[in-house]
C-alpha cells in the first residue's frame, strides 16, 4: 500500500484480490459463513447472528466482538447490506446508513476458478480510530494509513486461508 495521505472524512479504502482454483459456489460457502470469519481474522474473535438469523440476507445482523493491541476489545453490531449469491456478500458496522466501517467481498467466476477480492471503508461515522484522531489531529493522516495498512494486511491472511481452504475441498 502506498501513501495516500488521506484523512478519516476521505472515506478511504483498501482492497485484495487472489485467484482461488476452486469454484465460485465453493468459494462463497466460505466467505458467507460468518462464524468462520474469527478463525481466520486476528481482530475478530467471535461472531453471532442477531435477531434470530441463521444465513446472510440483506437486513441480516449480527454481532462482532474485537481486540486489538493498541485499540482494546469492542463489540460491533453489522447489518447485511449486499449479499448476492454467489457474487457478493457486504455488511456495514454501525448504522446501515452511517455506518462506521463496510466490508465486502466479490466473487468473480474465472475459468475453473474464482477472483476472490475483499474490500473495507471506512467511516463515515465514527469508530474506534476516531479517539484515537481526536488525541492527536496532526497525526490524522498517518493513523489513517497505518490503520489502512493493518486492514491490508488482514484481508491479505483472510484471502490466504479462504484460498487454503477451498483449495483442500478439491
């Protein structure tokens, strides 16, 4: 990731992409099982769907609970905003409307295989890293990117271990 000097209002966004030699169909069951999500993150330790769903469907919730070195631990209710199968399954945390963060991923049928990208945003409304800009406005900018860097490099394992896994179910 290169230096973008983007601020927090900017919205800004990451994305990875990786070819995953297993088909879209298999590839979706992985992405689209939110309680294999904390297996695979380094932040996100546990997942639960609200409101009695048991599957994503757009206005579906569910509940994250976090933890980061030098953020703490939180929890994050995120709504299903995008889930079309086999092709995409987005959620935003917070407000659906304003949320805090959006995640999502794209499934692109290519050949025998799958492109698989994951893409953030965050803001618009605030979220943890707002405290942190708060205390420290001159900053903004490198927080910004160094908080980027870290989403980049999550996804980067996400996209490694989905890619392990449907790979194994050949």
């Amino acid at each position: 990731m290169k230096w973008t000097g983007q601020v927090y209002a900017d919205t800004p966004t990451v994305s990875v992409s990786t070819y995953i030699d297993a088909p879209v169909e298999r590839v979706w069951t992985l992405v689209s099982d939110i309680r294999l999500m904390p297996r695979l993150s380094a932040e996100l330790q546990e997942v639960e769907w609200l409101d009695g769903a048991a599957e994503p469907r757009p206005g579906s919730r569910f509940l994250g609970r976090s933890a980061h070195p030098d953020l703490g631990s939180w929890e994050t209710v995120s709504t299903v905003v995008d889930c079309a199968a086999p092709r995409c399954f987005g959620w935003a945390v917070g407000d659906p409307g304003h949320p805090s963060s959006v995640w999502r991923f794209t499934l692109t049928r290519q050949g025998p295989g799958t492109v698989l990208e994951q893409w953030a945003q965050m803001g618009p409304a605030p979220s943890g890293l707002t405290f942190a800009i708060e205390a420290m406005p001159d900053k903004e900018q490198k927080i910004v990117f160094v908080r980027l860097r870290e989403f980049e490099t999550g996804m980067k394992a996400n996209l490694a271990a989905l890619k392990d896994l449907a790979e194994k179910e050949k």
